[in-house]
C-alpha cells in the first residue's frame, strides 16, 4: 500500500555501469576480529548442502528451502531463560526495519532503511563496513509501504542489495566498494521500488519490484552475478497485444484479461518472496495483486488475470514458465500471494512428496508439489468470509455471495492488510509444524461511483477507502473482531496445532531451532520464546522498540547467538494510524543480539517524537467539500499520513491534524504543489488543482476539530 512523489528523474533506460563514485557512500569500520578473510565466500556448493553448516545463517531464509530453521540446540527449553544481550547495534535511523541478517563465517550483513548496507563482527556487533547507495529523500514517497529493505543475498565475494529506487547493487564483501550495479527500471516507471531481498540461483542474481498500486507492470529479472548483465525478464502478467507478447505464457495469461487492462499496468509485482530450488534449477515467484485491486475497473468483463496472486515455477536458467497455481483468481481485495514461500519434503498419504508451502494474505494454506504445481491441500488458518472452501477438483476458490461487492458494500475477513503479511514463517523438521504471524482484520470493501484511474499518480483502488476510524460506533464495533496470535499449523493434517494471542497485528517473523524454541517479536516492543511443540511462552525479553522483522539463529566460535532487527514499518504502520498510535512501541532501528549469560545493558529507549497541540483554525467547511476532500486525502495523502488523518508513529511522517500549515491556505497549498525538500513531501505539481487542495485542507481541519471534541470527552 502507500507513498507518493512522481517527479523522480530516472537516466536512461536498463542500464549497466561500473563503479560511479557518486552514486554511493562505503564507510569503513573497525577490523575484523573472529571472522574469515574469505568474506562473503558462499559457492554453489555450500549453498545447496547448508544444512552441514548450522553455524552459519547462509540467506535471508537460512538455507534454499528457506524454512528458517536452525539445527542449532545450544539454546534451547531447557536453558532459555538465561539468555541475554549480548551485543546491540543501532543504525542512526527510526524508519522500517524489515531485515533478516545473513551470516557467513562470523560476519553479518544485513539492511537497514533506505537500502543502507552494514557488514558486522557477528561475535561482537562492531561495524566492519557501510554502505550507502543514497537514495533521494523525495523518492522516499514513490511507493506503497516505506523505505524499508528486507535483506541482502551474499554469494562469491560478492553482498547483492536491492534499492529502494529500483537499482540492483553488487557489493564486495570484504569493503562494501561497489562492483557493478544496474537500473532495473526498464520502463522508467517512476513507481517502482525494491524493498525485497534478492535470490542467488546458480551463478544468477534474480529480483522483482513494487508498485502495483500505482499501474506499474510486474516483472522478474535474472541477472548475471559476476557482472550484471541482464540474462532473463519474466513478465507476471501480459502488456498491450499490440505490440505483440514476450512469450507464449504471456499470450495465453492475456486470454484471461478483457477490456484495456495495460492502460492500467495490470500488476502482479513480485515485491516480496521467491524461492529457488537448486537441485531442479528452479525459482519461484510469488506475484501480487491486480492494478487497480478492483477487477471491474481493470478487467470489465471478468477473467483469471493471469498471473496475478500466483505461485508461479519459472526455469531459473532460462525464465522459461513452468507452471502456475492461482491462490485468488480474479484477484479484487489485495490478497497477494508474495508471501513467504516454503520448500519442504512430507509424507502426504504414506508417500514422501517435495512441496512448497504457503499462507498468503487470502487465508487459506497451501501446499503444492513443487515438481507439477499439483495442488495437495488448501485450508483456512483464520476467518475467511469471501470463499467458502477451496475445490480440491479444480484447485478454484468458492466465492460467497457478494464477495467482489459489485451488489454494495462487503464486511469481509481477511483485510487488505491480510490474514498473514510479509512477515516471514518458519518451518520445524522436528515437530512438522509452521509458524505463521497471524492476524485477523475486517474491512469494508465497496466500489467508488464515478472512479477514474491514474496510473503513476495517485494510489489506484477502484475502491472506496472506509471510515472506520471517523465514525466511532463503527470503530467500537470493529475494533472487538481484530486479533493477532502466533498459529502452529499442521501442513500434513491442515489444522492449527496450537495458537498464542497478541493485543495487536503486525506481529513479527518467526524462528525455529532444534532446541524445541519459536521466537518472534512484537510491535509492542517484545521479543519471546515459546516451546514449539506446545506453544508455552517460556522466556520474554522487553526490548521497549517495535519489532517486525524475523530473526536469525548462528554461532560464532562454539557459541549460539539469535539476533533481530528492531524498528516497525511497512503499510500498518504508516496507514493504520490509530493502531499504531495505540499499540506500537518506539521507533529505532537496532540489531539486538543475545547469547547464554549475556550481560549487555541495553541501551535506552529513544523518545517518541513530540507532537505539536491541536490547534486548528475555525471549522466552517460544508460537508460536501470535505467529503469531496475526504475522497481526494484517501487517494493522495492516505498511505503516508494515515487513515482518518490519524498519523502514525514513524519519525518522519507529521499528522497533519497539527500542522500550523492548517491556518493558511497559501502556506498548504505551497507545501502540496511543490513539497519540501530533503523530506518524503513530494511536489503534487498539477496533479491536485486548486479546490483539491483546499478540499483537503478542509477536510483535515474537519478531522482536527474531531480530535478536539474527542479529547473533550474524556
């Protein structure tokens, strides 16, 4: 979901350079006390067989099958509650902090916001190098969630980062100089934006993007590793028949779409999760929602739209299509399939079966043969209200009455933000079970009368946004259906083994060790331990900062470590403000790392920032202008300033019910037309006119004086 600026200049078309000295900052740190000199050293060979190595977190999932589980047990149920700090990194920064590190022969790598690249003592937490690929401030608004990264890829020497503004960096592992980079933005498309990890496949560097919200095109590209030359592009889903398709998957998903869906840009983006298989050189693509999400602005008259929320099996040397399986034909409620993707052999009906494994955001789980795409299983893990059940004959969802609410508004379960989101699962080999970040969240879908799409603009829905946070009764009545819990889910039998609440969603990734221990961290600022055999919370440790990302297990010299990434972001936390407002801890992006009888003391809690009085000017507006404005926020402020005009918690983010800016109208619509520089405010330009401006403007004063008379009551 949501950010905004559309004047980012991008030079020239898919682009190959050598080091440009300009286009990054390296900083060096202290040197390198435990580790190897071969930094970064991971062959084709260790990559496959990394399960011998258990010392070592290999990528952002552990190992290719990306289970995110560690044989390590020298932590484990039995001693868990001496864990402590033992070393604490902070990166400077207070934004989204969405990474997984990766650890190779004692250095860790991991990625901060903004792309920023560090390189770090595993044993002792010292910075053994940086790398900035500085990116504008302004273009900090051009995506859907913030500019949070979720890892790196580390293969032969060589430390592989997507940034945020669509380049693909290869760094040298051992100093953070720069090899090559490329510009992965074949169409100049000033809305896409990288925030997911890439995937090393067999000499191969592979990466997608976001963006869909805003028209942009999915598509996946393969590039060689050593020096960045393009190998493959796989498209997620067809473009203009005019001028002719990429391959004959493109020419039959277009069989699936009606009506000029290229004018829209379609989607299907792969933002987020891929797999690759290296024993049958295969990748595969989790793809994303339609562009916009409603199909009957996209698609009138219906179809699959191939090959939007998918799994898809692309030949990982050639990009060639293998097969797909469709998690939700026809997708219209942003329910992605990008989520984590797990590869894993069960014994199905007495025979072993090598499957891949999903809980996307549409509710159900999958487990698919990971050869054939034969779909083995599918079923709910939480409230699901648009489809009854999965038919086992077609493999297609049974939608319920009404579901698409083409016949008038919908309460429906999951939300756009998803039964389960990004955050990572895990996998266990000792008790069969699945971990899943659960969350349950209602939302009214209903269509907009009269909607015209902007590809590249504004955010594109063909939707109405709904009020829940300025209407109080709907507020009270909604807020009792949202739950957050960790699920134990049972692939083989799909059913939940156990579950443990949360007060809140947007709960962390999870890990698993053989030491029979989950871990995940809360936006609340906690981080625990449970038995993962039973789901009984066996340890706590009160970080006092938000947490989303999932952690790492590794050891250094004999000696175990799990590490984690604080600091919340991503759609929740600039959207959902009044969630966050009420939920999330403080902001700081640290890696807080523990082992057996750590004495670290922890740093202190950075403050929240402080948020000027309400001070609105007089409310004279009448209710058609700030509906109008209402109409035009959602479109255009929404996803960085929050729904309801309730802003979140992120540093950078104001709630504009404060700003002084309310009281005069030249002084706001300045701010809108040309934003302000070194910040996220992009310049709006023509693209709001004059009365749109003031539309909102009023709007926000409306929503200003309700935050006035809220505090009255109290």
């Amino acid at each position: 979901m949501k950010n905004e600026n559309v004047f980012w200049p991008v030079a020239g078309l898919i682009m190959f350079t050598l080091i440009v000295g300009c286009s990054q900052v390296t900083e060096q740190g202290t040197s390198l006390s435990n580790a190897s000199t071969g930094m970064g050293d991971v062959t084709d060979g260790r990559w496959k067989n990394a399960d011998r190595e258990p010392e070592n977190w290999m990528g952002i999932g552990r190992s290719y099958k990306e289970q995110r589980y560690s044989s390590l047990k020298q932590i484990n149920e039995d001693n868990v509650k001496e864990l402590g700090l033992a070393w604490v990194y902070d990166m400077g920064t207070k934004a989204g902090g969405s990474a997984t590190p990766v650890v190779v022969d004692g250095v860790m790598y991991v990625t901060g916001p903004w792309s920023v690249v560090y390189a770090l003592d595993a044993d002792t937490g010292e910075q053994l190098w940086s790398y900035d690929p500085r990116v504008n401030p302004e273009d900090g608004a051009r995506g859907c969630c913030g500019v949070t990264n979720r890892g790196v890829a580390v293969y032969e020497g060589k430390v592989y980062v997507g940034v945020f503004d669509a380049r693909l960096v290869a760094l040298d592992a051992r100093d953070g100089n720069v090899v090559w980079e490329v510009n992965t933005n074949e169409d100049n498309n000033e809305r896409r934006t990288i925030t997911g990890a890439p995937r090393v496949a067999n000499g191969r560097v592979i990466i997608g993007h976001g963006g869909a919200e805003f028209g942009v095109r999915g598509y996946v590209t393969a590039y060689d590793a050593g020096n960045g030359e393009q190998l493959w592009r796989f498209y997620t889903v067809p473009g203009n028949p005019e001028n002719g398709f990429e391959n004959e998957a493109m020419e039959k998903a277009a069989e699936t779409w009606t009506g000029e869906w290229w004018a829209h840009g379609g989607g299907g983006t792969a933002w987020d999760s891929m797999v690759y298989d290296p024993t049958s050189d295969v990748i595969y693509l989790g793809t994303g929602n339609g562009s916009p999400w409603n199909r009957r602005v996209r698609s009138p008259q219906g179809g699959d739209n191939l090959y939007l929320s998918s799994i898809v099996a692309i030949n990982a040397k050639t990009g060639k299509y293998l097969w797909h399986y469709q998690t939700t034909p026809g997708e219209s409620w942003d329910y992605t399939a990008t989520q984590h993707l797990i590869l894993a052999s069960l014994e199905i009906d007495g025979t072993s079966r090598e499957v891949i494994m999903q809980a996307p955001k549409n509710g159900f789980f999958y487990v698919l043969d990971r050869h054939t795409g034969e779909l083995l299983s599918a079923e709910k893990f939480t409230k699901v209200t648009w489809a009854t059940h999965v038919d086992m004959k077609t493999g297609r969802p049974v939608e319920t009455e009404n579901a698409r609410y083409g016949q008038g508004p919908q309460l429906a379960f999951p939300s756009p933000f998803g039964a389960h989101n990004w955050h990572p699962m895990s996998f266990s080999r000792d008790t069969g079970l699945v971990y899943i970040p659960h969350q349950q969240v209602p939302w009214v879908y209903s269509e907009e009368e009269d909607y015209e799409a902007k590809p590249g603009t504004v955010f594109n829905l063909g939707l109405k946004w709904p009020d829940f946070p300025e209407d109080p009764e709907v507020l009270e009545q909604v807020l009792p259906m949202i739950k957050g819990s960790l699920i134990a889910w049972d692939p083989v039998n799909q059913k939940k083994a156990w579950e443990v609440d949360y007060p809140t969603i947007w709960n962390g990734g999870t890990v698993v060790s053989a030491g029979n221990l989950v871990f995940q961290g809360t936006p609340t600022g906690q981080l625990y331990a449970y038995k993962a055999d039973t789901g009984e919370r066996i340890w706590s440790y009160d970080i006092g900062i938000g947490i989303v990302a999932a952690p790492a297990i590794y050891s250094v010299n004999g000696e175990q470590y799990l590490s984690v990434l604080t600091g919340v972001g991503g759609a929740l936390s600039r959207i959902a403000g009044p969630f966050a407002a009420a939920y999330q801890a403080r902001h700081s992006n640290r890696l807080y790392t523990f082992k057996l009888g750590g004495t670290t003391t922890a740093p202190s809690i950075p403050d929240r920032r402080p948020v000027p009085p309400l001070n609105p000017p007089p409310f004279k507006a009448e209710s058609e202008t700030v509906n109008a404005g209402r109409d035009l926020y959602n479109r255009s402020c929404m996803r960085c300033h929050g729904e309801g005009a309730i802003a979140g918690l992120m540093e950078d983010i104001p709630d504009l019910r404060h700003s002084p800016l309310l009281h005069s109208s030249s002084g706001f619509g300045h701010t809108v037309v040309n934003g302000r520089d070194g910040t996220y405010m992009p310049g709006f330009g023509s693209q709001l006119s004059g009365s749109d401006i003031e539309q909102i403007r009023a709007y926000l004063i409306k929503r200003a004086h309700d935050a006035l008379d809220a505090q009255g009551e109290k």
